[in-house]
C-alpha cells in the first residue's frame, strides 16, 4: 500500500497580506457648545467620499477618532451621541433622516405625547418631544491622494515580514455648534392665587434642522407643555410667575419671513373656571431670528447654547377657591382635578 501525502501553497491569496493606507484624524473640540472634553463613545464621524460611498467611525477616545480613506475627496461630518441607525441612536428623543447623502442628512424630533387638556389643532399637527438633548455638528472637506494597499506578510516559509501600518493622512481640528437650542416660556401673572394650573402649546416652530449646513428645516411641530412652579414675584399685589420647563428647540426657520409663533394657554381657575388666551409672540422672536440669521450671514461660528425666553402677562379675576383647592402645582397630564358642582 502507497501512502501519498500533498501539501500545496500559495503566497497570492489576500489573507497573506495586511490592508494598510492612509487615514483621516479628526479631532473635535466640544467645550465651547456643550462644556465637555471627554467624547469617549459618545460621538459619531461620517465621512462622505466624492463617488457617493461613505464610512462611519465611533469616538474610542476623549477627542479624536481615526477614519480609514483612500484617495477621493471626502466631506467629513461630525456629531455628538452615536448613530448606530437612523432610528437608533444615543441622542435623547431625536433620530435622524436621509442619511445616505451628505445634502440630505437631517436630524428630527421624536415624537413626544399629546396633552389631552390641549388637544389637537389638526390631524396632521406632530407633537414635538420635549426630552431632546441639544445636538452640536461641524463639517469639513478634505482631499486624499493617497490609497490604501496590500503588503505581503508571508513569503516561502516565512511568517511576520515587516508591513507598514495605517499612517496618519491628515489630522483635521474641529469644533461642532448646536443646532439646537434651550427655550423655556415664563408667564407673569395679576391675582395668580386665582390660578389652579395651566397647561400650553408653543406653535411656529420646526422640528429638525440639517446637519450640514446647520440650518433648520420647514418640518412644522408644536410644542405641549405644562406651566407650573408658581413663584410670587409681590405678594402684597397677588403677583407671580409659572413657567414652562427647560425644553430643547430646533427653534424658527430662518427664511420663513411671515412665520408667525404663538403661545396657546389653556388655565383652570381655583372655583372651577376654565380659561384660554392665545398670545402672538412673533415680535418677541424677531431679535433671536436675527442673532441666528446674523452668524450664518457673517460667516462666523456659533458655538454658545442660544436660549429661546418667551415672556407673557395675564390678569385672572379674583375668585374664591373652592374647598381642597391647592393653588398652582403640578398639573400633570393625569391629575384628576374634583370641582363641586352646586345644584
């Protein structure tokens, strides 16, 4: 019996080899739009090439993350949280859209709940999410004329020949400002202590803004909030304030010069009573517009966190308060709120 043993080799085949080329540092700054320096898993860079592919890097580190490339031309986005998908991502009640082109990549608003003392203005009317953390972006181009290639790492017998590692292409410093802004609206009121509790609707404002050119979109949302956190600014005249919470805004379109913003507020009084106003506050956003219009006409970077204060004024009649009333607290969406009826 004849036993035949083979053994064949080759030194063509691409596991042999290791992939090595160039790579694109980026460095982000986000102290100056969010006051942290530590991005460790908690940003995303997405570099678009000029032949419509793209490649997405996590941070591994506080400030930097490294970008494979070849040579193209590459436009290179960068943003806080991680998108892992367009509907999966580490930012707070926000998702994104259009992400496979640079031009269409636009961050949005989640959905947020109904306030059923508001109710709906339409059918179509989409409920903004007040739980939105503010998203920062920056974008910068850059031009590789260099690929990545293959070296050989096994050769007749002979395993770990020297190969070179990826190398630094370019190192890219950039700093990310908010597209997203705080806004909160407080209501002085005349004889608050007739003032049971209040709920409102801030209309005019968009719900997603584009991450590339920062600017925001014509995708219309209210916002519902409740107003409480009663506060006497003069006792002796029965005078004080409730206010909205701290909500985050991609705030007004920017050439929408006609817009209008309005403030819906729908108030229970301590006898029972219910009452609503509306408020035009379309003056009071015209200095913010421009402050916004102003930086993107100049050219120069917005990188502090623009507040959006929107301030009103009621007069309530004097009433009495019926039996168990607790005055102005927190109103929420579930409260139940028992008003004697007298035959």
């Amino acid at each position: 019996m004849t036993i035949m043993f083979g053994l064949a080799g080759c030194t063509d085949q691409r596991d042999l080899y290791v992939l090595s080329g160039p790579v694109l540092e980026v460095e982000g700054d986000w102290m100056p739009s969010l006051g942290v320096a530590d991005m460790t898993m908690n940003a995303t860079a997405v570099a678009f090439d000029s032949e419509g592919g793209a490649v997405k890097e996590y941070f591994y580190s506080p400030d930097k993350v490294e970008i494979p490339v070849t040579e193209s031309t590459y436009d290179v986005l960068l943003f806080n949280g991680l998108m892992y998908s367009p509907d999966d991502t580490h930012l707070d009640g926000l998702k994104f859209r259009g992400t496979d082109r640079l031009e269409t990549f636009e961050v949005m608003t989640k959905e947020g709940s109904l306030n059923s003392r508001l109710g709906s203005r339409s059918q179509d009317e989409y409920i903004a999410s007040n739980d939105m953390e503010i998203v920062t972006s920056a974008l910068q181009s850059q031009v590789v004329d260099e690929s990545r290639s293959y070296y050989m790492k096994y050769k007749d017998g002979e395993n770990g020949l020297e190969t070179p590692e990826d190398y630094v292409y370019a190192q890219m410093q950039m700093t990310p400002v908010p597209l997203s802004y705080e806004a909160q609206v407080v209501v002085t009121i005349k004889n608050i202590s007739s003032a049971a509790g209040a709920s409102a609707a801030l209309y005019g404002f968009v719900g997603s803004a584009f991450m590339a050119s920062r600017l925001p979109s014509h995708f219309y949302v209210t916002h519902h909030f409740n107003l409480n956190s009663r506060k006497w600014i003069d006792q002796d005249n029965d005078t004080g304030t409730i206010e909205s919470p701290r909500f985050v805004t991609f705030g007004p379109p920017l050439d929408v010069p006609d817009n209008k913003y309005e403030v819906y507020i729908k108030m229970i009084l301590v006898n029972g009573e219910e009452h609503e106003w509306t408020f035009d506050v379309t003056e009071q956003m015209q200095p913010i517009i421009e402050e916004i219009k102003a930086n993107f006409e100049s050219g120069a970077t917005i990188h502090y966190q623009l507040e959006i204060p929107l301030e009103l004024y009621l007069e309530l009649p004097v009433v009495e308060p019926v039996e168990g009333s607790v005055g102005v607290g927190n109103w929420s969406d579930d409260e139940l709120i028992t008003v004697p009826i007298t035959p």
